[in-house]
C-alpha cells in the first residue's frame, strides 16, 4: 500500500507542477479489474505533495469545523485525545499533523442530526456570520444537498489548491456530481467514514459458500474481471429455504442466497454496480435522466428476475440477524457493516458489487448518501484558508487515514485472507454516485425499487413520472444556476 501510495504522490506532483491545478487535467482511465497494488515499483518521488501546496502560517488562528451527524458515537469525524481505538487516533493524529505544520487551531462544534447542523450553518451565513470554515455531514435527507439551493455553500470548483481529481479526492463524486461547473460538496479521504461506511459492497459467508459445495474462487474472479451479475444470479438459484417450514420466508427464522434491505439505496448499488448511470449532464449543459433506455431496462429487468423483498422487522435484521447467524450465503451492504460483526462464528469476505457483464470496464461502488463524511465550503468563508486546509487535510488522510479503514475492516472477521486489502481498494477507489441517485428527480428511487423487488413494470410507471421527472430537473436546474 505504501509503494501505491508513493508512485500515485509522484504522477500527481509531476502533474501539479506542469499544470498549476490538478482539476485541468486530462482524466485517465480506471482500470479497476486488478489490484492498484499491481506492478508497483519502489521509487521515490521528487518532491512532496506538501511542497507543491507550500509552506502557510496561520500564526495560530481557529479553523472551526462544524460536524452535524446523528450518531457523533458511529460516524466519528472528532477525536480529542489518543485513546488505542485506531479511527479515533488516526484522526487525532492527521488534526494534530495540520495544526503543527500550518500553525492553525482547529475546532469542531458538535451539532447531533444533519438537519440541525444544516440549519446552524444556513442561519450564520445568511446573518453574515463567520463562524464554520467547513461543514462535514451527510448529503440526504436535509443534509448538503438540502441547502444547495440557498446558496449557504461555496462552488469547490472555483475554490484555489483543491485538486478534486487527486487519488484523496473521490473523482467519480467529481465527474457525475458537478452542474453548469459547480461542485458544492464532495468526499474522499478528508474523513474516514467516506470509506469505511459509504461505499455499497457485497460481503459472502466462506463457511456457507463451502457447505453449498461452491468451488469458485471469488477473489479471483473479482480480479479477472469475471465477478458479474451472471454469476451471482448462478450461485444464488433455489438456495432459498423455509427453515421452520411455516410456509414464508423472514430475515430472523430462514435461509437466504442473498439478503439486503428493501430500500433504495441497495437497489442503486446494484444497478451502479452493473454500469447504470441515473442521469448525465451533456456538452451543452443538459440534464437529463438515463434510466428508460433498453440497456438500463434489461439490467431492471435482471435484478428483478433475482432479487424479491426480503421480510424482516427491522432494517438491521439483513446484516445482523441472517448474515450474522449463517443463514445467508451473501449479503449486500455498506462498508460500515463488517465492524459491527466481530461476535460472527463464520468467516466472511468482501467483494465489490458485481458487473454487469465482462465487458464493463470497471467496478463501481455506490457512495450512500447517507453515509457520512461528505464536505462543503461555508459560502461567506475565507475561501483561501477554508480550500488551503482542506486540501492538506485530505492529502494527510490519504496518507494517515486509509490504514484504519483496512485496520478496522479486516480485523472484523477477514484478516487472514490477503486478497480482501485488494478488494477494498477496488471499493474506494470505484466509490460512485451521480445527481439523480441524489437528488430523486420525480421519485424515480420509488419507481425503481417497485420494479426490481415487487415486478411493477418500469417503462409505464417511468413515462408516467416524466413531467415530474422534468419539473424536478429544471427545479435543481435553476437552484444550481442561480448566483
């Protein structure tokens, strides 16, 4: 990891130097059937990463970050002292990094709930306070994207030193969430729950998989390129069973090939997984949605063919209950949920959602909106000094952040298989989402989830929504484009 890490510092310092702004550059392409680990050789850069961003002296001022998540306890973004749990330190250490080296004080105000947080931060620009330098929270719900619209948060594409193509940016998050050159908030290695709980994967029980008599190496499917939705759908037929034979399945008594909640979100990680992009924005500015096409139809059509709601009486059952207690052989989820899995008697691995077919160039790995760790600019803010310690911030996580997320991960249960460091890399570095998985134009989450669990047919309800589906559009369109 650490080879990766140097050969990657040296190709974007070479860029940087040559170019002034990594966000001019020329993208290259992804090639995430293989380890990034792969052919690495052990060279030293030239120059570090910190050099380019050059030398500041804050002389001691307050950079105040305000921090408005749900669960302070579970999406931790604050540590205050070294306690041995390695996502607090890690933190600890990379906050106290930015302070010694850039002579800055930073400080984080607490507020439980995005909503809350949102509204704080929307009041104080509006009153033409200066308190909050960034914000970190969620995107839905009335998170990020709730206060887009009233203007309470600064374009990060025109804000200087932010390379938001930079491995420690998300660079899916930059190409899919930008509009008319805007990017209000985005995500990467600046807070470790971006990766350790965002990210949609998949996760399958070895204990179960070798009892079902299944020889398949998955691993080395994932890094051929071959672990597609053809093959889920081939390990998981007619292993559904009714245990207590009361004639229905449910998450607490049964047997599941594969289990999941029922909500949008595990949908769209499907359908991110097998190459669906839900909206697309052209050369001359339009948006517009991408889903009623034959292709994306077809892939509708296959999930719906595999997958049928799963009962249960709470939305933790999936992971907690069946998986948990070996009544699973697969379980699709977030990142987050292998660390809560320690107590599990089977042994388990990882896997990215799988591929439409061999021919689909990459993995992709839905971003959940709701996970934490996505960030934004206050509109009033100094823009110099809230970008300038952004970006150092999120250089220094790349380099300080990413080993708890191997560390807590694969201390769950996986440690002892090599390949899954591989897999999350896969993982982050394929994190996704696009502005209609965001922002729901018409309620097509809805109309999705009905088509793929419950076979409501998608074209009819799809042509139905469509006025909605553009007023919505030209709604976020306007927000998006007013100054």
């Amino acid at each position: 990891m650490k080879n990766a890490k140097i050969v990657i510092l040296f190709l974007v310092v070479c860029h940087l130097l040559t170019a002034c702004q990594a966000k001019n550059a020329n993208q290259t392409e992804d090639k995430n059937n293989r380890s990034p680990t792969d052919n690495i050789e052990d060279t030293e850069p030239t120059a570090s990463y910190y050099d380019v961003l050059g030398k500041r002296d804050f002389s001691g001022d307050t950079f105040t970050i305000l921090d408005a998540v749900h669960s302070p306890d579970v999406h931790i973004n604050v540590a205050l002292e070294i306690t041995g749990e390695p996502i607090n330190d890690a933190l600890f250490k990379r906050d106290k990094f930015i302070e010694d080296t850039y002579n800055v004080n930073i400080n984080y105000v607490q507020i439980v709930g995005n909503g809350p947080g949102c509204s704080s931060l929307e009041k104080s620009v509006k009153a033409g306070m200066r308190e909050y330098d960034l914000i970190v929270s969620y995107v839905l719900g009335s998170g990020l994207s709730t206060i887009v619209p009233r203007q309470v948060l600064y374009n990060m594409i025109d804000a200087p030193y932010l390379s938001l193509q930079s491995p420690w940016w998300s660079k899916m998050l930059y190409e899919n969430m930008q509009y008319n050159h805007k990017l209000f908030y985005s995500s990467g290695d600046i807070y470790l729950p971006t990766f350790s709980q965002g990210p949609m994967n998949m996760m399958y029980n070895k204990n179960v998989f070798k009892n079902h008599g299944l020889e398949d190496n998955l691993y080395q499917l994932v890094f051929d390129g071959k672990w597609t939705l053809d093959v889920l759908e081939k390990l998981i037929k007619d292993t559904d069973l009714d245990l207590n034979s009361d004639g229905k399945m449910h998450a607490k008594d049964d047997f599941y090939g594969i289990t999941y909640a029922n909500l949008p979100e595990y949908m769209f990680g499907f359908l991110a997984g097998a190459g669906v992009k839900t909206s697309e924005v052209t050369g001359d500015g339009e948006l517009a949605m991408t889903l009623n096409t034959p292709l994306t139809i077809a892939k509708i059509d296959k999930l719906a063919s595999m997958l049928e709601p799963i009962s249960y009486a709470d939305i933790q059952d999936p992971p907690l209950v069946t998986f948990q207690e070996g009544r699973a052989m697969f379980l699709a989820t977030c990142m987050i949920v292998p660390t809560w899995l320690r107590g599990m008697a089977d042994d388990f691995g990882i896997l990215p959602q799988p591929k439409w077919d061999e021919n689909q160039k990459s993995y992709v790995s839905y971003l959940n909106g709701w996970g934490n760790g996505y960030v934004g600019i206050p509109a009033n803010a100094d823009i110099d000094k809230s970008a300038f310690v952004m970006e150092a911030m999120a250089y220094a996580g790349y380099e300080m952040l990413r080993e708890p997320v191997y560390e807590i991960t694969l201390s769950a249960k996986v440690s002892r298989d090599e390949e899954s460091a591989r897999i999350i890399d896969i993982i982050i570095e394929t994190a996704f989402a696009d502005l209609g998985s965001v922002y729901n134009f018409g309620g097509t989450q809805d109309i999705i989830v009905q088509a793929i669990l419950n076979n409501k047919d998608f074209v009819s309800a799809y042509e139905k929504s469509e006025p909605k589906i553009q007023k919505d559009i030209e709604k976020f369109i306007a927000s998006w484009t007013s100054e």
